[in-house]
C-alpha cells in the first residue's frame, strides 16, 4: 500500500468515526403498559377486569393494552361431585392463571409495567371452597366425602382438613410445581427486559378473623399468591373510612395478612366510572391500578427506570401504619 492510500484510509476512517460520534443515539423505547385480568368478550359487559381497567385509566393518561388471563377452574367441577374433582379444582385453579400470567410475560417487549389483580393463594382457593360449602348442603357433603372426614364435621373440623388437603396439593401436584416455575422465569427474564410486575395482595382478611376465631392452624405462605415473586410490588388494600384525616387511616378489614404487600392503597369504596355510571367497589384489586399508574408514569419518563428504584420512589411516598406492616408493607401511598 502507497503512502498516499494509507493517507486516504485513515482520512475515510477518521470521518467514519466523526460520522459515527455525530450521530445520536437512538432514543430508548417508549414504556408499555399492561393490564393482565379476565375481560369481556364485548364492551357492554363488565368483568372484574374492565373494572380495573377504569380505575387504571382514571389515573393514568398512558394508552394500555389488555391481556387475557382466566382464573381457571370453576365450581362446577365441586358441583358436579365426582371423585377427585376436589383435587382436580385445585391443580385447574393454581396452574391455569399462573401458565397464562407467564406466558402474558414472556409475550411482553420491555420496558414497561404489567399490572395484575388476580391471585392463586391457597387463601383463596380455600375461601372460595368454605363459599360454595356454605351455600349448599350437598357441596359439603362432597367436600366431607373427599376430605374424609365425618359427615357433619364442626366447622373447625372441616376448615383445617380443607387447609391441609389444599396445602399438600399446592406443593405436592408437579404440574402446580411446573407452571410456578415457568413463572418464575418468564418474571426473571421480564425484569430484565424492563418490566415491572405491580400485583395486588389479596381479600382474605375476613377468613383470616374466622381462622383465628375457630383456632385454624396455616402454613406461612397461606396468603402468599403464586403469581408473586422476587420481583414483583405487591400492594395491599388500605381503608380511609370515608374521612380526609389521615390518622384513622390503616389496612382494610378484607386485606390479607402476610401476603408479601410492600405498600398499600386505598382499598374500599373506590369510585369505578364505567359507561358513565359510577360503583363502589373494595378489594387489593382496586388498590394494584392506583399505584400501577403512579409506576407507569415514572417508567414513561424514564424507560430505564428499575423496579428496584420504583419500589425505592415508593416506599418515600408511603405513610407507615403502626401494626399494618403484615397488610400494607411499607404504608399507604395517596393519589398524586
């Protein structure tokens, strides 16, 4: 090579480099929003899901996209009283919505914030059990006959045997085991990409009273739903009690205890404006949106915004509750 190409090489390589150091860099991708619950097949029809989605957009100007995600079993298979149907609802209702929230993840292109009111707690299963024992007769005696135990079994009785049958079903059923893990890595690989998980609690607070009114005994993660982990923010249901002042403020009777809430927010009577008619509804489920909009209005402004900062931003806007820690994690965080 000539003198004069090397010349003409280094000058084509030095404005390549000035060319490269001009350009600016692409901007990073605008954040989503995603809302996982059960919605309708046609908009005027309500679900739980539509519910949550008006108190989403009530707070959030941010455009969002709807993801199906079903809850599983249904109480037919108990109402239908066939042998092992118990063990059937059990495996249908943790494995169905926790296949489906993984599969919701790993759809979802990062950076931005999934936001979740559904749960699949041994709670819940067992709330919705002692529900469906106490409306009918028959039912009961089902449960009985699968529980083994005696017919007419005190309510105690029953209670705890539904407990431990539940309890050895979640851990001991491989395909329950299965769909938790696919979880587990579809919510690892979305943090990683950016996502921020913001899930409710749940509304087993009344059973927790009945529990310790019949002397229940549960195992520590009870409360804790599968759709919950490392990553995810969890949020409780707090109770304003219809007043402006603050210090009667604290969890809400239904908030479930020790299901991993790290902060709270209004939980009761939450206004949900549909079709311009406007209904009171109470649960975590209502409380997840709210601070599910504060979240996606940083990581818009931000798309790099981690869940660990968020969490951070949350706990400094969260008034502390004396003795809510178990419901409502850090505090309340207020409407911004």
């Amino acid at each position: 090579m000539t003198i004069g190409q090397k010349i003409a090489n280094a000058g084509l390589l030095g404005l390549a480099a000035m060319t490269a150091a001009s350009t600016p860099a692409p901007p990073p991708p605008a954040a989503q929003v995603m809302l996982l619950d059960e919605f309708p097949k046609d908009e005027a029809s309500l679900t739980h899901g539509s519910m949550v989605e008006a108190v989403l957009a009530s707070r959030s100007p941010l455009e969002h996209q709807r993801v199906q995600v079903p809850l599983g079993a249904q109480m037919d298979l108990i109402e239908k009283a066939e042998p092992g149907n118990l063990d059937r609802y059990i495996v249908q209702r943790f494995t169905v919505p926790t296949e489906a929230t993984a599969r919701a993840l790993e759809r979802m292109q990062g950076p931005g914030v999934a936001g979740q009111s559904q749960g699949a707690s041994e709670s819940r299963v067992v709330e919705s059990l002692w529900g469906a024992a106490q409306s009918k007769a028959t039912t009961r005696a089902f449960l009985e006959q699968e529980l083994e135990i005696a017919p007419g079994s005190s309510d105690a009785d029953f209670l705890q045997s539904l407990v431990r049958r539940v309890d050895e079903v979640h851990h001991g059923d491989r395909q329950i085991g299965a769909a938790r893990q696919h979880l587990l890595q579809a919510a690892q690989r979305a943090e990683e990409a950016g996502v921020i998980r913001v899930i409710s609690a749940g509304n087993q607070g009344q059973l927790e009273k009945l529990f310790e009114r019949l002397g229940v005994l549960t195992g520590r993660d009870f409360y804790m739903s599968d759709m919950a982990d490392g990553g995810a923010i969890i949020v409780g249901a707090s109770d304003d009690h219809g007043t402006v002042d603050r210090a009667d403020d604290g969890p809400a009777a239904l908030a479930s205890p020790d299901a991993g809430a790290l902060v709270g927010a209004q939980g009761v009577n939450v206004p949900v404006t549909i079709h311009g008619k406007t209904y009171l509804e109470s649960g975590s489920s209502f409380a997840q949106p709210q601070i599910s909009a504060i979240v996606a209005g940083w990581k818009e402004a931000d798309p790099g915004l981690t869940r660990d900062q968020a969490l951070e931003r949350l706990v400094a806007l969260a008034h502390p509750v004396s003795g809510g820690e178990p419901y409502l994690g850090a505090g309340i965080i207020y409407a911004q």
